[in-house]
C-alpha cells in the first residue's frame, strides 16, 4: 500500500497476523540517532555530482494496536497522521478495518477513529488513503469510501463493483479533483494464498463521485501499488509490485514511461518539496530516493514497509510496517 499492499505469498505463521487478534502495548516512542547515508543501488546510473544526498535518523516507533497497518498519511490542516489498518485478510469483505489517527509526537489519538462495524460504517481491508478537502478517501477491495476526516462519519461511497474492481489499492487525487486509484489485480484466498487473475489497472472517480472510468490498463503496470501526483511534471508517479520499475503518467498517456528502475516489489511512493520521489521496497526492506533517473537507499532494515507518507512540514517520511504492527518515523535531512 500512498498505498498499498505487498503482493507477495506470504509464510503460513505471517498469515496469520492477518486474522489473529492481538493485544499489543500502549503507545511508545523510542529514539535512534544515528545518521546513515543514501547509497547508490547496484546497476543504477550514479548520481551527477551535485546530487543531494539525504541523512536519515529513526525518531519514532509508534506500537501501540495497530493490526496489519497498511497506509500513513499526513493531513497537514489538522497535523494528524492517519493509518489504515487492515485487521485480517486483505481481501474479505469482514467490516473490521479500522483508520487509527496519530498525533505528530506519537500519541495515538484514537486507535479506531474510523472502524468497520460501528456507527453505520462499512470498512472491511482498508489500504491506500487521499484527502480531498475535508473527505479522507480510502481503498476498500472494490469500494471508494470517503469519511469525513474530522468526525469520521461516512460521507461517500463508490462501488467499483460494475467494473469488476478487484483489489484497489492506492488512491491520488488529480489536479482537476478527480480520484485515481490503483487495481493491483490480485486476490488472497482464505488461507491466505494469492493468485493474480488482473487486469492492472487504474481507475478514475470524476470529482463528484458518480463518473467511474477505467484511465488505463495493461501489462506494463506490472500489478501497481503506489501512486501520486507530482505536480512539478504534471503527471502521476506509480510503483509496480510485480515489476521493477518506476511508471511516470499523465491521463491521456496510453502507456506509461519508465523514470528508473530498482529492486521492485514496491509499494508506497511520495514526492518530496523538491521534486525528489521516495519510494518503498519490500525486496530489501528498504526506503530509497530517486533524483532524476538515479536510486539510492535512503533507509534499510524496516521489514515490510508499506504504503509510506511524508509530513513535509517536518520533513519526515512515515513507514508502516505491515508485518511488526507499528509504523516508524524518520527525519530526513541533506
């Protein structure tokens, strides 16, 4: 899952993290200051010489409930930070995901602020997040939901069932207002083991919700995850999980255009302030930063890190950690 999901096959005693309940420990915060260096990734073109290179320290574990967290996101107007937590398999329609909300210092706010089940909401494997406004928008298997990200009551919900919407996993809002969405096009069986029947695609929601279009399917899109605008080059950022590559797109586009390549099984990806994108790997469990064509790891050793967010008003980067049930923070710095 920003996103969204690893598309992997998965150990029976991981499966298992999706349909266990757990009783984790309160909220907590730890430090770790030490600096590393973005390296560049073997068989990538090496960076021009004035490349900036980014420090990264770990400045947050947040464990404290989270069951299968999927998707960080940022809302800068009320600095809060939004996970989505998937709560079982990721294809089931069960309504028991849940949207925690954070605080910037790492206080949970509210585990369950949005949860299947209570209050009139519908919410069964909640993954990669938007907001519009005041809607916070959420991909839900073959559902667009909107909740509005102050009460969290439901405010919009778009089937994309007519259009045999299969696992929508990311979610981007477009310069004209209208919702993108990625389709990874996979599938997890009860016990836990995926197939992928496709198609790779991604969707459009015009801006009121009601016109469901499909932007653009194809092979190319190699099962996409991750997705963003990038509006310095006016087109939309995409990550393939079942490729290696980073997809540059703008509607219209019958295909879209190769920016670099990495480790693949990627799933989260963001832009930062000056233009650079993030982008995670489950391959290497690693965050890594492209500057123009060229990748770099940026942080290694966070296992599973899905569909990462960024506060750029703390220049941070936000990692959930699928498999370990807590999401860490990490400040960025040239």
């Amino acid at each position: 899952m920003h996103s969204s999901l690893v598309l992997l096959v998965l150990p029976a005693r991981r499966v298992i993290l999706w349909v266990a309940a757990a009783s984790l420990a309160a909220a907590c915060t730890v430090r770790d200051e030490r600096p590393t260096r973005d390296t560049a990734l073997p068989g990538v073109a090496a960076a021009a010489a004035d490349t900036q290179q980014l420090s990264t320290s770990r400045v947050l574990t947040i464990d404290g409930g989270f069951q299968t967290p999927e998707s960080v996101l940022h809302d800068r107007d009320l600095d809060v930070y939004f996970v989505s937590n998937i709560n079982g398999n990721p294809s089931a329609a069960d309504d028991n995901g849940f949207i925690s909300r954070l605080r910037p210092d790492g206080t949970i706010d509210s585990l369950r602020f949005i949860a299947g089940g209570r209050g009139g909401v519908t919410l069964n494997a909640p993954k990669g997040m938007a907001v519009r406004g005041d809607t916070l928008w959420v991909a839900d298997i073959d559902h667009l939901r909107g909740y509005h990200k102050r009460t969290g009551a439901l405010v919009a919900n778009v089937s994309l069932a007519a259009q045999s919407a299969r696992f929508l996993n990311d979610v981007a809002v477009g310069p004209d207002g209208a919702i993108y969405i990625t389709d990874t096009g996979i599938q997890f069986a009860a016990d836990g083991s995926m197939t992928a029947p496709g198609p790779y695609r991604i969707f459009r929601v015009g801006p009121q919700g009601r016109a469901v279009t499909v932007a653009i399917e194809g092979d190319t899109l190699a099962r996409p995850n991750g997705i963003t605008w990038d509006a310095r080059n006016e087109r939309f950022i995409v990550v393939q999980f079942g490729g290696t590559a980073v997809l540059g797109w703008r509607p219209g586009q019958a295909a879209p255009t190769r920016i670099a390549v990495g480790p693949g099984q990627f799933d989260g990806v963001e832009v930062l302030v000056d233009g650079r994108i993030l982008v995670s790997s489950w391959a290497d469990s690693s965050i890594h930063v492209i500057d123009a064509t060229t990748m770099r790891r940026a942080i290694g050793g966070v296992n599973a890190p899905a569909d990462i967010g960024v506060d750029r008003q703390r220049n941070r980067v936000l990692i959930p950690l699928f498999m370990d049930n807590r999401v860490e923070v990490w400040d960025l710095r040239n």
